[in-house]
C-alpha cells in the first residue's frame, strides 16, 4: 500500500534523481561558501568542485528525465554498450552507435518516433513512448553536434514532418 498518489509517485520516479542531485549541489556549494567564511584556503575549492559535479549530473539526470514518456508505446528500448536495440510487436532491431549516420524525429502513429540510420542504410524505428526510451539519451549524447534542446522541444509538440537532428560529418579529403 502506498502513502502516495500515483500520479505523485510517478512524478518522484521521474524527476526525483535530477531533483535529489540538485539538492546535493546546493548544499555542497553551500559548505563550500561556509568554509570560504571560516578562512579556509583549500577546502572551498573542494567542496565547489564537489558542487559543480553534483550540478552537471543534476542536468544529465534533468535531460534524461524530460526525454522519459508515459510508456503508451509497444516494445522495448535497451541500449548496451555501443548498441540500441528496440524490440516491437510488429519491428525491431538493432543498430551500432559507431556505424549511426543520420538522426531524425517524425511523427508517427502513436507520437514521435526516432529514425537511426547507420552506414549500410538500415534504418531503426523507435517510438519515442516505447519503455526504457529514455535510455537514448545517454546513448546519443556524446555525439558531437547533436542538438539536445531542439530534440527536446520537438519531443514536447510532435514534429508534423520529418526533422534531421544529427548526421555524421563528412571528412574532406580532397588536397589543396
């Protein structure tokens, strides 16, 4: 039996480690600003190094939490090591983050859908209301150039055509 109301707990699931994190970094910067009073030399310096990890695990944590969807999606998203994989009813797959050339977002059916397509032109259809959708952000953020508050803001208000979000740049080979 729960205390809380459900809509309250999911609520918690969801936003509660970004929260938690950030909670945790105020008070670091708080001891740190405490130790700067008391005359200290090195210890501010220990505990705001402490407070900016905290507060750049909170923005992870935030991001991850606003790529998370009520699950109203059929299928499975996992994501390990270099590899995202989704598994429907209906499709699935697999492809490696290392050979990924182009992300979009579309509409579909049932919400925004993610398109992964790698080098060999197989392309990854992923609802993005599927469960363990909020996984991809930690797969697809150290891609260089992929713009995280316009993939944000297109997963808030579906998109009504397909946007590129990410491409693989091209290298120049061509000599002077």
């Amino acid at each position: 039996m729960s205390f809380l109301r459900p809509e309250v707990a999911a609520g918690l699931r969801r936003w509660g480690e970004s929260g938690a994190l950030a909670v945790l970094a105020l008070g670091l910067a708080w001891a740190g600003w405490r130790a700067g009073l008391r005359g200290g030399a090195v210890m501010p310096f220990v505990w705001g190094a402490g407070a900016l990890l905290a507060a750049g695990l909170a923005l992870t944590a935030f991001r991850r939490a606003r790529l998370a969807r009520e699950v109203a999606a059929p299928g499975v998203v996992t994501v390990t090591e270099w590899r995202i994989g989704y598994m429907g009813p209906v499709t699935g797959g697999y492809v490696d983050l290392p050979s990924l050339r182009r992300i979009d977002l579309a509409p579909g059916p049932g919400g925004t859908v993610w398109h992964l397509l790698d080098d060999s032109g197989r392309a990854l259809s992923v609802p993005a209301a599927a469960a363990g959708a909020e996984a991809l952000y930690d797969a697809l953020a150290p891609l260089p150039g992929l713009d995280w508050p316009r993939a944000l803001a297109l997963l808030d208000t579906p998109p009504r055509r397909l946007v590129t979000l990410w491409e693989k740049p091209r290298l120049n080979l061509r000599r002077p």
